[in-house]
C-alpha cells in the first residue's frame, strides 16, 4: 500500500469512528457532514471523495459494527440448546445487549431502512444477509430435528421475526427500555410466532 492509499485509509477510519460516536451522541439526522468532518479533522471535501452521502457513512459503520457481533455468533452459534424458539430468543437477547450499547445509532440504521433513496452502497437495516442466514439456518435445523413443520416458509418467517425485532427499538426510543425489556418483548413474540410452526400431531 502507497503513502497516499494508506493516509486515505487512516482518513477513512477516522471519519467512521467521528460518525458512529456522533450518530450515537446526537443522533443520525442532527449530524452534519461537516460535523462529521470537524470532529475527525479533515476537511468536508474529503469525507465526500471517500463516502457519496451521509447514509453511505451510516451503512459502513454499522457494517463494521455488525461485523464484530457476527464474529462473536460465529463462536457461539454452534453451542446454543434448546427448542428453535428458544436458540432465536437467545440469538435475540444477544443483539439487543450488544446494540442498545449505542442505542441511537441502531436507532438510526433502522430508521435508514424506511428512506426513498438509499443509494447504492446503503445497506440498511432488513437487507443484512447475515441476520437472515442464521435465523434460516436455525429454522433449518429446527425442521431437521422435528420441533418446526417441515412445510413452513422459511423466507416469510425470517422476514416476520426481523420485524418484531426491529420494532421492540421503539420501547427503546419512546421510554428508554434496556436489552432486558426489549428481549422479554421478543420472547413473547418468538412464542406467540412459534405456536404457528409447531408440528400438527
């Protein structure tokens, strides 16, 4: 790597580490570019020819984020016991305890997902592959072992659990719920979701 990649690079960082504390701090649509760029010291110009937009920014830094909690799941996914509804709860309680440690700043990659016009390089929140691998994938060895219904569509269920998960943030937002709550939240609804992928007898 030449002088000039490695100080783009070291620009780089800089910008996705101000960005994630001031999402965090002040919340996403409160920063400004150019806050973004005061706070990591370099000029606006140059957070704009290494990010095309502040959803961009937003994108990367939690694909990082995430990239450090899926990691962590790669670790532990092979341990977890149980029934299918209680290695998701599990899985579940996990990311509300990892996420609610910069709450607004999920807070604002959930609410990213809602824009008209992400741009090419947004990821929002719904489109992480990785979340939805491994939910499949636990509902996947759920019908193997014989506890969800071999018929069931793995697809829609994924997608309905994700959104259950995303909407317990609002408790988090309206009144300032911890993981805890958030997570006695979704153990409710992974039951009451569970209950329709039970095997008939």
């Amino acid at each position: 790597m030449g002088v000039r990649d490695e100080q783009k690079q070291a620009t780089r960082e800089r910008v996705l580490e101000a960005a994630r504390d001031l999402f965090n701090e002040t919340g996403y649509e409160e920063t400004t570019i150019r806050a973004i760029a005061e706070r990591a010291g370099v000029s606006v110009g140059s957070v704009f020819t290494t990010f095309a937009s502040k959803a961009e920014v937003l994108s990367h830094v939690m694909e990082r984020r995430l990239g450090d909690l899926y990691a962590e799941f790669d670790r532990v996914l092979p341990f977890l016991r149980g029934s299918t509804a209680d290695r998701l709860c599990s899985i579940f309680a996990i990311h509300y305890e990892f996420e609610t440690r910069r709450v607004r700043l999920f807070l604002a990659h959930i609410a990213a997902s809602y824009s008209p016009s992400n741009d090419p390089g947004v990821t929002p929140y719904g489109r992480n592959e990785r979340l939805s691998d491994m939910l499949e994938q636990v509902l996947h060895d759920g019908v193997a072992r014989g506890d969800v219904r071999g018929d069931l569509d793995l697809g829609l269920t994924v997608e309905v659990l994700k959104a259950c998960y995303a909407s317990n943030y609002r408790l988090a937002a309206a009144r300032g719920a911890g993981a805890e709550e958030m997570s006695a939240a979704m153990d409710k609804q992974v039951a009451l979701i569970a209950a329709g992928w039970t095997p008939r007898p």
